[in-house]
C-alpha cells in the first residue's frame, strides 16, 4: 500500500510532465518547477477569481504580510503570529491552495514558529502532505467537473 507521500510526490510528478496544450504554457506565463499545476490549469486569478480572492482577503484579514514575487511560492511562518506569504503573482490556484493550508495547519498550531517544525521531521512531512492533499482534492474536482461538460 503506498503512502501518502508517495501518492503526494506522484502527483506532483504527473502535473509536472502533462501540458495544457492550449492556454498558460503558450501563452507566456511558462514553466514553474515550483508550480507544475500553472503549466496545466493558468493563473488561478484567471481559473478560480472568486476563489482566489476569498484567499487572499481571508489571509489579510488574519494578519498575514503577502508579498509578490514572480517564481516564488511559500509561507513562511512566525512564533506567535501569522506569517508571511511569497507568492508568485501568476501562481495556479493550485498553488495558492497548498501554502494556504500551510498557514491554516500554522494557525491551528498556535503559530510556533519555523524552528519548531524543522525540530520535528514527522510533523513537518505531515502538514506537506496536508497541503498537497489538498491540490490533488482540487485536481480530482476539477477532472470530475471536465468529465461533466
């Protein structure tokens, strides 16, 4: 039986070697090792706004400093406070999806700080997974949703 990781990282390798064939990959946003899903689904501004907005507000308004920066993705915590996000401007829904749940599983954890989630290996593979968990919930609905059209 494979593990969640590995389900994980499998995925992360499929998005990476599938091509829109039409859409972000040719029309000049190119490719981000860091962000495979962009190269297949475009900009989440453009294929989830409403989502990604939503995002977005709920991250500001819980205090979280975002900061745009093009090829950059991540969520960088703090101790005792919301923490910083990096986000490439381009960045898939996808994406943002996954360093939001960083900074969900962060706030659920009172906000440690980045030296206890290095102090703990297992703890810190398990919010990855969380969080790559969640791009392949969003992958699997939006294969259904293709099927239904």
């Amino acid at each position: 039986m494979r593990s969640a990781v590995h389900k994980s990282i499998e995925f992360r390798d499929k998005l990476r070697a599938q091509k829109k064939g039409d859409g972000a990959f040719e029309s000049g946003l190119g490719k981000f090792e860091g962000d495979p899903a962009r190269d297949y689904y475009g900009s989440g501004k453009d294929s989830h706004p409403a989502e990604w907005q939503a995002i977005i507000d709920d991250l500001k308004a819980n205090g979280v400093e975002i900061k745009y920066r093009e090829g950059n993705l991540a969520y960088s915590p703090e101790k005792g406070r919301p923490g910083q996000m990096i986000l490439d401007p381009d960045a898939s829904y996808s994406a943002l999806k996954h360093e939001y749940q960083h900074y969900l599983d962060d706030k659920a954890n009172g906000h440690p700080g980045f030296s206890e989630y290095l102090k703990n290996q297992d703890f810190q593979a398990e919010m990855e997974i969380n969080a790559y968990n969640k791009e392949i919930e969003l992958a699997n609905e939006l294969e259904l949703l293709k099927k239904m059209n």
